[in-house]
C-alpha cells in the first residue's frame, strides 16, 4: 500500500537525498547497505517515515531532522517520538488508544494522550490542529474510556528516586553528606519536609501549652490517678484490637448479632451517642446502626462527658461520674467506624429497622419501650465477653483487658468524688504528650519513607563484607562504588573472584552484556561456546545466592533483580561476542531476533561497564585485568555503533 504513495516534488526528493547521502557517508560502505537503512531511505524519498526504539540512532536522527524540515510529510511513530522531542505537526492520528506498558495492555492515560495529541497543531503555522482516533472495530470505543482518557485526572507526579548500592557506598565515604540527608532532598519527601517548620512551631506552641497545665490536688486521686489512666488508655486500646480481630473472622461476626445495643463516639469524638446494630460492613469496617440517645444536655457537658471512660462494668462508677442517655425524637441510621466504638452490650432490643427508619409510629414506640426499660439497667452495662470465639490470640487479649480492669476496679482513685475532673486534667496532659512525641516523630529522620529501606540494604552490605559494623567502607564497597550502571554487586563479585580475569576480552564483553540487555528477545542462546556456557552458569549461581541475601533481609528488588535468571538477558550474548571478534553489524543482526536500534544500545553501554571494570581493577591493583578491557573496549568501539550524532 504504502509503496504507491509519494508525497514529495521533484525539489523536495533531492534535498531528502541529498541530506541523507551526506548523513551515511560517515559509515562504512557496507554498513551503507543494511537492510533497514535501504528500507528507511525508499520510505523517506517518498516522504513517508517510521519512529520507533528499534531504530538505528543515525537513522532516527534523520527522520527527526528532515520532519523538522517538513520533508517527513506522514510519520508512523510510536509514543517515544511525541514523549521525547519538541517537533509538532498538523494531524496527529491515533491507531488505538490502548497501549503495552511492559505488563499489561491497558487505556492510555490522561497525560499520555494529552502529550501525544498536543503535537497537532504548529505555533504560527497552523489556525487549529487536528487528531483522529482510528476505530478499528466496528463499534466505537466507549464514550466513557474516551471521556476518561481526555479530560481524566492527570497522572499524579511520583519520584522515581530509588535507593541503589552503589549510591549508599558513596555517600557513607563522604562525611560531608549523610544518606538520610539524600533521601530528605528527594521528591517523594518534598511534602513532608516542607511541612517541617510548622511542625517545630507546633511542638513549641504545644510544649508552652503542656508547661501552663495545672492538676488540681486530690489527696485520694493522687495516690493512683496516673496508673489508672495508663490502664484506661489500655484497657480502651485492648477493646479496639479485641473487635478488629472479631470482625475479621466469619464467626466472631456472628456474635455480634443484629439488635445489640452500642455505645461510641460521633465523627468529630464530641459527644457520646447509643445505638442499636443493625448489621456488620466488614468490608470498610463499619458498622451500620439506628442512632436512638445521645449523652449531655449542652454541647460543653456533651464534650466534658466524652473525656471520662464509659467503665459500667465498674461498680457504682456510671452513676457518680455518667450521665443518663437521653432519647431522640427521630432515629435514623448512621455508619460508624469501629474505631469510635466505645462499648457493645451484652444487652439487645428486638427492631424492625425499615419500619424505625421509615419513622413508622407503632415501630418508635415499640423501641422506645424497651430502651426505657434497658436505661434503667444503664449504670450496670456489662461488654459482650467473646470468651466463646476459640482463637488464641483473641483469648490473650481477653485475659490482659481483664487484668487492666482488675487493677481499674481495686484503684482508690476510681471511688473518689474528684475523679472525673482529675481524670479529665490528667487525660488532657496525655493528649499533648501524644501530640508532641507525633510531631516529633515527624520531624525526625526516622519517618523517612525510604529509611527502612535503607536499613535493610546496610545489612545486606554487612552481610557480604562490603562494610564494617560500624559503616566503613571496606574494599569490595570501594570496587562496588565504581559499578554505577546497576547489578553493582554480583559485577563486584565476578571482579574481586578472578572471575572475569580467567576469559578473554571478546569473552568478557559477551558475559557482561547480561547485565544490560533486558532479555527482550524470543530466541534462546544455546551453545556459543562451552566457556561463554560455564560463565553464564556461574553468573547465574552469584545471582541467584545475591538474591537470597536480599530476600534474607526483605529488600524490595527491582523487577531486572528479581526476573535475573528467568529473562533470556544472555540473548546477545553471541551477537557482542562476534561484534568484538569483528564481524560486521549486518552479519550479527541474522544472529538475533533483536531489532538493530536494540543492538547498538546494549553495545554503547558496554563501553561504559568497561570503563567501569577497569576503574575497579585500577582500584584492587589487577593490572591484567584492566588491560583486557582496555582491550575489549577497543574491539567493540567501531564502525556504526558508535558512529557520531549528526546533533553534533
């Protein structure tokens, strides 16, 4: 189809030619000749080009500079094109708008399609700009996924900065500059570092407040008040563990059955309300209830009576320090997290909860009579036990709620007339200790989102004797340190084991190209040579061992790390190896199924792992070494590979 499309004048196939002849003539005659820059050439002289990664670099930089020079007149490009280079165009056309990320097949997204589809339209050029979505079924795609595409949310901005090996035992040979200091700089800690100094300003507005408190003196409440506190907030924090357990397990919520009556919070923890369960949303734990009675008369008394516990279970101390629930004239439903649950019953009404909610008059009272009669009981609300539920960990948690209200009970404080406000002034004192050690918490390094992190790499580091216990760096960190082009430590290990040292240049490039080459390839390498088989299986066994000391200490790996040994990443094992024996780029591209764009990359950034080596054997004093790849350096930097930019 495309062969009977010409879109250039005479004047315009000249200058196209022109300009590419001058661009080939820096290459070798019979790299001249490959297949895809004949292809490439015939499409441009009609005007008529294609983008993509797999592209020879020359050859993408003459499709750029000639769109740029409007002698491109219609470009196939994948999304590399638009992502990458300032070159707008009138029409942008869509062939789909779904797309492989490398996992999946999935929608494009909000910023993708807005990136793509503002090339159309050229500044001065241009009124409007057009895009046309193919439709290559036949129905159109949904207007919802259209909708969502266009005009969605943009992509939120995630960095991408990522801790690395080599990065950690650079920074701990600098004193100037701390690890911790790093992650801080990142963008993933933009948000909290910016917050940092309102946060000091509130520990000290917070400490000032702390400093003016004043407990009044009880002779009684004094002998005990801060241990019963300490065993309240325990006893309420056993409670809370005791129902997110029940609630996770099918049986536990069946004993929370429908009907019981449930004392909690409302949402801004300002006053105290009863309710009647209706059911259990286990899945946004929930629960749904028929709010019916709230404590206190005025919004003051309501708050006052919120900041002393809900102890019924201890005698007589509902009726010297609780107010009675006073019932609403309306009930309705109301979901409740479970962590505003204060109580649940042991005590249950009978309700048809439709009719309650629907107000049905006959229902209300029916409702209203048995509530009177359960308040009458209030002050003597015991919590449902659980003690039925076989779980081991649950039976725990019952035995230390019960202990802390023995101690609770056996208090002299409870008794005493002042409790409720010694209690109150000794709870608020916690509130702001709590908010002080929070804010702290914040300010200090050790809410660093990459910290754990950290953490678990220094041990892997200790682990395989690159630092010492107290973070020096020994001599496999100073070799490590000049890997920066990834897998820093299985390339340290096949350095420092004589590993690399025992094969010859054109070997060592070929081994080493593992470590660049993704594995993006549909062709097993089998048989090269049976010593390029012996180091691809000792390499193998290093990462594999490598990787069971990152498992050992839960570091989280990269996705090239933990699929090492199941990608083909040897597939240009051969296709390097004959490159540095010197056959020709046409020759080695009919070894692979890799496209020829693919192939001079993985080479390029085989010079860089060479410098690289040779850096670490200047380091350990193997000169030997450094010479094969000052060697195998010289052998693979030829012809098109490293042809120069026509950028430059």
């Amino acid at each position: 189809m495309l062969s009977s499309l010409d879109y250039l004048s005479a004047k315009e196939k000249s200058e196209v030619h022109m300009f590419i002849d001058k661009a080939v003539s820096r290459l070798k005659k019979e790299d001249r000749d490959l297949p895809q820059i004949l292809m490439v050439r015939d499409l441009l002289s009609r005007g008529i080009g294609i983008h993509h990664g797999g592209l020879l670099p020359i050859m993408k930089e003459v499709i750029e500079i000639l769109f740029s020079k409007s002698l491109v007149k219609v470009l196939f490009a994948t999304e590399t094109f638009a992502m990458g280079l300032n070159l707008p165009t009138r029409t942008v056309v869509f062939a789909n708008t779904g797309k492989h990320d490398g996992r999946s097949f999935r929608q494009l997204l909000p910023g993708e399609y807005t990136q793509m589809a503002g090339r159309a339209g050229r500044r001065g050029l241009d009124p409007t700009g057009t895009v046309i979505i193919m439709c290559n079924d036949p129905e159109a795609p949904p207007m919802a996924g259209l909708r969502a595409m266009m005009l969605g949310t943009p992509t939120k901005l995630q960095s991408q900065f990522r801790l690395t090996y080599n990065m950690i035992l650079n920074l701990l040979r600098i004193e100037a500059l701390k690890v911790e200091d790093m992650i801080k700089r990142s963008f993933s800690e933009n948000s909290s570092q910016v917050l940092l100094p309102e946060h000091e300003k509130n520990v000290k507005a917070s400490e000032a407040s702390l400093q003016n408190l004043k407990r009044d003196p009880c002779p009684i409440c004094d002998i005990d008040i801060d241990q019963v506190h300490d065993e309240i907030v325990k006893y309420s924090d056993l409670s809370s563990e005791i129902l997110n357990l029940v609630i996770q397990s099918p049986i536990g919520r069946r004993a929370i059955v429908s009907g019981r009556l449930i004392v909690f919070y409302d949402e801004f923890k300002k006053r105290r309300c009863l309710g009647i369960l209706n059911r259990i949303l286990a899945r946004d734990r929930k629960f749904l209830v028929l709010l019916v009675a709230k404590m206190g008369n005025s919004r003051a008394e309501s708050e006052a009576l919120t900041k002393v516990p809900y102890l019924t279970m201890v005698s007589g101390f509902a009726s010297r320090n609780l107010k009675q629930f006073t019932l609403l004239t309306r009930f309705h439903e109301v979901a409740i997290d479970i962590s505003a649950v204060e109580l649940i019953a042991s005590m249950s009404v009978r309700v048809n909860f439709s009719d309650a909610v629907r107000s049905k008059r006959e229902e209300i009272a029916r409702i209203t009579e048995q509530l009177e009669t359960c308040l009458k009981f209030q002050s003597n609300w015991h919590p449902l036990t659980f003690s039925k539920l076989k779980d081991a960990q649950l039976t725990v948690l019952l035995t230390e709620r019960e202990e802390a209200l023995k101690i609770i009970t056996a208090s002299k404080s409870i008794k005493c007339k002042n409790f409720m406000k010694t209690y109150s002034q000794v709870h608020e004192e916690y509130m702001i200790k709590q908010k002080i050690a929070s804010l702290k918490q914040l300010i200090s390094d050790q809410n660093l989102e990459l910290l754990p992190d950290y953490e678990q790499r220094i041990q892997v580091l200790k682990d395989l004797n690159y630092i010492d216990e107290d973070l020096n760096v020994l001599l496999k960190g100073r070799v490590a340190c000049e890997i920066s082009s990834g897998f820093e430590l299985i390339v340290t290990e096949l350095v420092l084991n004589n590993f690399l040292g025992e094969y010859e240049p054109e070997e060592i490039v070929a081994l080493l190209s593992a470590f660049v080459f993704e594995g993006n390839t549909k062709i097993d390498v089998e048989t090269v040579t049976p010593r390029l088989d012996q180091g691809r299986a000792r390499i193998l066994d290093i990462v594999t061992s490598t990787n069971k000391v990152f498992e050992a200490h839960q570091v989280l790996m990269t996705q090239d790390e933990a699929e090492f040994t199941e990608r083909m990443r040897f597939g240009l094992m051969e296709v390097v190896y004959e490159w540095a024996r010197g056959m020709s780029f046409n020759s080695i591209t009919q070894l692979t199924d890799v496209q020829e764009g693919t192939i001079v990359r993985v080479i390029t950034r085989m010079d860089e792992i060479c410098r690289e080596v040779m850096a670490a054997a200047r380091i350990i004093g193997d000169s030997t070494l450094y010479d094969k790849m000052l060697l195998a350096q010289e052998k693979i930097k030829r012809d098109i590979v490293f042809c120069a930019s026509l950028y430059i």
